[in-house]
C-alpha cells in the first residue's frame, strides 16, 4: 500500500490579527524555533492536514475522529486541494535550512521532500487527464475494498452503536462514490483515455458475483451477524433493519448502476490493447510510474534488460535444484511435476490454513536471532474471503493498529485449491507475514519518535523491496535445506524477475495477455490460474511489479556491501535495524543512510 501524504498548512492558523504589530515586547524576546522544532511542527501540520482531507487514513491508523466519512479523493476539487497541500508544504520545508539538521531529521527532510515532489508529480493536469478518468479496475477497486472495509472483518471496528452508525454513514458516501466514478469513465469517454476491456469484463463479472448474493449472505451485512455484547436488543432490532435496507435500497442499487454502466456503455469503447501503450498518452504516464514506483530514475528499456538476465541467472539455480532432487526430465517437465503431483497440495482449505500456522511457528522462533526488536502488533492468518478471492493475488497483507489493538493479517488464497502447491508456502509466508510486510509496517508505526509520514507512509519500492528481502532470510534460517522448499523461494523470486520483463513488455513492447501468460508458465512452476491473475494485475496496475525486484536488489546489494566493508564489525541484527527502525525510505536516501552506518562502524 502506497500512502502519500500531502499536506496543507491552513493560512487561518498562520494569519496574524491586524493589532500585531502592537505586541508586546517580550514576544520579540521569545527564542526562536529550532530547524528541528520547525521542520517537526511542519510533519506534524501536515499529517492532521491530510487526516481531515483523507479520513480513510486515520481510520486505518485507529484514529476515529472522522470515522463516518470515507472522504472525496474523486473530485476535481479533492485533486486541487492535495496539489495545493503538496505545494504549501514544500514550500514550507524549503524556508528550513537543512544545514541546520542533524542526521536523522535531514533524513526525515529528505524523504518527506522526495515523497511530497513525487505526489506533486502525479497531480499535474496533464498526469490526472490520464488518471482520473480510470478511476478503479478489478485489482485497484474501491467496489471490492469497501465490501471487506465494511463487512466487520475489515479495518472498520464494529464495537459500538455508533460504530455502526458511522459505517452507515459511510455507506452514503460510497454510493456517491460509485456515481461519481461513473462519471469519471464518461469523462475518459469524451477524452479518448479509457480502460482496456480485460479489466472492464472483470470488473463486471465482481460485481455480478456480489449483486448475486441474498442482502443476508453480503459482506455488507457482516456486522450484523456479530453484535458485540454491548448492542441491547432494541438497537440490534433497529440497526438490523437499518442495515437491510441500506443494502436493498443504497448499496445494491449503486452497483447495480455501476455495473450496467460498464456493460451496456463502456465496454463497448474499451480498449483491445492491454499496455498502456495502446492508450492515449500511456507512454508519458508509463515512464512517469516506473520512476515513482522504483524511486529510482530508470527506464523500461533498462529494467526490461535486467529481467532477463535475473531470469536467466534464477534458471540456472533451478536446473541445480531439479538435478539435486534427480528429476530425469527437463526443467519445464519439473515445473509441471510440481503443479500436478498430489503430494504437493493440499487436501482441504483447513489443511492450508493449518500448514501456515505451522510455518508461522518456525519463523518465530528464528526471528529474535535476526532482529533486535520484534513488533508489539500479532499477526493473524487467515484466507481470502469467498467473494473476493478469485481475483486476488496469493497472499497479501493488511496492516494492524499501531496500538496493536486489531492485529496485522496475512491472507492467502484458497481459491481453485488444486492450483495452490505446498512448495511456497514458506516463501509466501516470510513475505507477507513475518519478518516481511508485518516487521516492516509495524514497526514503523509503533515507533511513536519518527514523524506521521514516516510511521505511516511509504514507496512501494521499499515495502515491496523489504518484504522480497525476507523471503530470502530464509536460507539464513535454515528452511531452505529442503530443496523442495528452496525451489519454492526460486520459483517466488523467479516471478518478481519475470515480473520485470513482462510488466515492462506488456505496457512498452506491446506484449499480449496470452503472451505474457505463455512466458510464465515457460519460466516458472505457476500454475495457469495464478499466471492468470498476474498477468491481469500487471495490466490493471502498470509499474507496481517492478518494485518488488528493484527494492530487493537495492537492499541484497547493500548488505553485501556493508558484510564485505565491516568484516566481524557487521551484524545482521544491527544491519536490519538501520534499514527498518526509520520507516519507508526511498532507495536512493536508503543507500546514503547504509553508507553512512557502514563509515561510522569502520570508524568506531
């Protein structure tokens, strides 16, 4: 998840009354401000700033100041009011002088500087022309956010009668939502930038397995189903009915507008092309991605190149593995061995969850070997919920509470349970989970002494980066012994090197979906059913794929780097403090902090 958070200063809280001038003479007297109490005042304004602009934020954070509302992030006004955020708040980190910081804020300077440039970028007329006129997809969709949001298993908490009046609330909100994206699609009409049909076509098909669920059998009515104990009876009866009709009279209806829109009226003008190639100014907006994806200034060119030579390089460590295990058959004969042989499945969707638990438990006992602070926050493991699982990706992490009082959760998929092989299942876990999105999220936000932004923001580059990063300890850890399991972190790290060539081919090179699909199930053990679901991520969310790889590579290069530079000065632990315990910091600003940690080991 990607959180920019951009901030205005409101000239109310600044504007002097019009007797200043007749102060009193010790005010003239008062210090000044510190560089550090300014530029900390200035994270702090921001951050309430973008809390009341964006109210989702602060839910998420546990904050429930502004819990009935969802916020208008659609608008054309909702746009010009971060635009004018983002520029008052560089403006106001400019009038500091840097110099005058010590390390760790110029750190904090130069990651909310980076970050806020970077948001600016994106709210350019000429970037929004081709943004907000495409305003959800099947992978990116508020549609099938706010079912999971709102059906009392989400981050919305359900512990009291106004928590279920906020979500009614909110309810409101959404449905003018829903319209007013509908409007955006129509926009994209006139202009000539619309949504391919791939993604139009799952879009519908969402939201007809929604709307062919009994009201009583939606996510919506979720909250209903389990009133906490302090809900008397009188206002079960009346929010039951209140939520009934919110269903068969807002919600339902809404979808139900957004779904006929897009099959009677938009999809017919959809594009064929997938890449954003084949869309009117696609190209600009592809480059502009890859750049704030990565934070790094590449091109697809260079990434496409360095996908293949990943891809070559993770081929050659499989072809040792299928000799090791004495496979006689060819590597994709092994791929096909591994989807298709029962002994690497699992029976039920129980059994699953049961073997994540078991991985959960071994993981945890190597952790404190590897990490000098462990979260406070628990992790919790569950699967996709039924309505929303097909179009999901393996696994996935949805942050806890920085007071820890709703746990982080690693989901996973048990949709199309034959397609689900055992032997990644380690790999997945220390992604998604422990020591990956989990550590990294949590301990960001439950330190209290870095600024919001930091505690709560982040680049995909980075989390994306950290969460591969992981995966790898587990050779550290010993878990990879097995070379079956060793395939496993191969064929995951496989896919984030495929993920290069075939996001950049899709969207620059004018790859097909089949040909993409092709080039996956020929590198690689996927079974067809998650190929599928990549391929279709990768063209409803340009760019995003890369950053998985590019941010691993940045921080495998640093370790190295640091181990060979300090010798028996280097220690994991440390090394793993200083690039999780400052929050999500651009790769670029991420290697000057290593370097630095390395020059003052070297030096002490």
């Amino acid at each position: 998840m990607k959180h920019k958070l951009a901030l205005v200063i409101c000239a109310a809280a600044i504007a002097l009354p019009a007797s200043a001038g007749l102060a009193q003479p010790a005010a003239a007297t008062a210090p000044a401000q510190s560089a550090h109490d300014r530029l900390f005042k200035l994270f702090q304004d921001s951050d309430e700033a973008n809390l009341q602009r964006n109210p989702l934020n602060a839910l998420f954070r546990g904050d429930m100041r502004f819990a009935a509302h969802l916020g208008d992030n659609i608008t054309d006004q909702y746009y010009a009011g971060e635009r004018a955020a983002a520029e008052a708040d560089l403006a106001a980190l400019h009038a500091i002088n840097r110099a005058e910081l010590n390390p760790t804020d110029q750190i904090a300077y130069d990651v909310f500087e980076f970050s806020t440039e970077d948001t600016l970028r994106g709210l350019q007329p000429d970037l929004l022309a081709l943004t907000a006129v495409r305003p959800i997809n099947h992978f990116a969709g508020f549609h099938t956010f706010y079912a999971t949001f709102a059906s009392g298993k989400g981050a919305a908490p359900f512990n009291s009668v106004e928590d279920y009046e906020n979500n009614l609330k909110r309810h409101a909100e959404f449905v003018t939502f829903i319209d007013r994206a509908i409007g955006r699609f129509r926009e994209g009409e006139q202009s000539g930038v619309v949504e391919t049909k791939l993604t139009v076509r799952n879009m519908i098909e969402q939201l007809d397995t929604q709307l062919a669920q009994q009201p009583e059998d939606s996510p919506y009515f979720g909250p209903v189903k389990q009133f906490p104990d302090s809900i008397g009876a009188a206002d079960r009866a009346r929010l039951t009915t209140a939520y009934r009709a919110a269903i068969t009279g807002e919600l339902y209806p809404a979808l139900t507008r957004l779904r006929d829109f897009l099959k009677t009226e938009y999809l017919p003008r959809a594009r064929d092309g997938v890449g954003l190639m084949y869309m009117k100014g696609g190209d600009k907006l592809y480059r502009y991605l890859v750049q704030s994806t990565t934070t790094l200034p590449l091109n697809p060119e260079e990434i496409h190149e360095t996908g293949l030579k990943e891809v070559a390089r993770i081929t050659t460590e499989m072809e040792k593995v299928k000799q090791e295990v004495g496979f006689a058959g060819t590597l994709p004969e092994f791929f096909d061995y591994l989807r298709t042989d029962p002994k690497f499945k699992k029976p039920t969707r129980e059994a699953l969850t049961q073997g994540y638990y078991d991985i959960g438990k071994a993981v945890d006992a190597k952790l404190p070997q590897y990490f000098s602070t462990l979260p406070k926050a628990r992790l919790q493991i569950r699967p996709y919920e039924p309505f929303r699982e097909k179009f999901q990706a393996g696994g996935s992490y949805e942050q806890g509470t920085p007071d820890g009082s709703r746990p982080g959760t690693f989901y996973f998929n048990a949709y199309d349970l034959p397609s689900r092989t055992t032997p990644g299942m380690t790999t997945l876990y220390l992604h998604e989970g422990s020591p990956g999105h989990h550590f990294q999220i949590s301990l960001a936000q439950e330190n209290s002494t870095l600024p919001p932004f930091m505690r709560f923001g982040g680049n995909t580059a980075y989390v994306e980066g950290w969460a591969l990063y992981a995966e790898t300890l587990g050779y550290d850890m010993g878990f990879y012994k097995d070379p079956i399991q060793r395939f496993g972190t191969l064929s995951d790290e496989m896919l984030r090197a495929m993920r290069l060539v075939l996001d950049t081919g899709i969207h620059s090179k004018g790859w097909t979906r089949e040909q993409a699909i092709d080039y996956m199930l020929g590198h690689s053990d996927i079974g067809k059913t998650d190929a599928t679901a990549e391929v279709e991520r990768y063209i409803a969310i340009p760019s995003q794929a890369l950053a998985y790889k590019t941010g691993a590579m940045t921080i495998q290069r640093l370790r190295r780097k640091a181990e060979a530079e300090l010798g028996k000065k280097f220690d994991i632990r440390e090394f793993h403090a200083q690039v999780l315990m400052t929050g999500s910091l651009p790769l670029a600003i991420l290697e000057r902090k290593i370097d630095a940690w390395i020059a003052a080991k070297k030096a002490s």
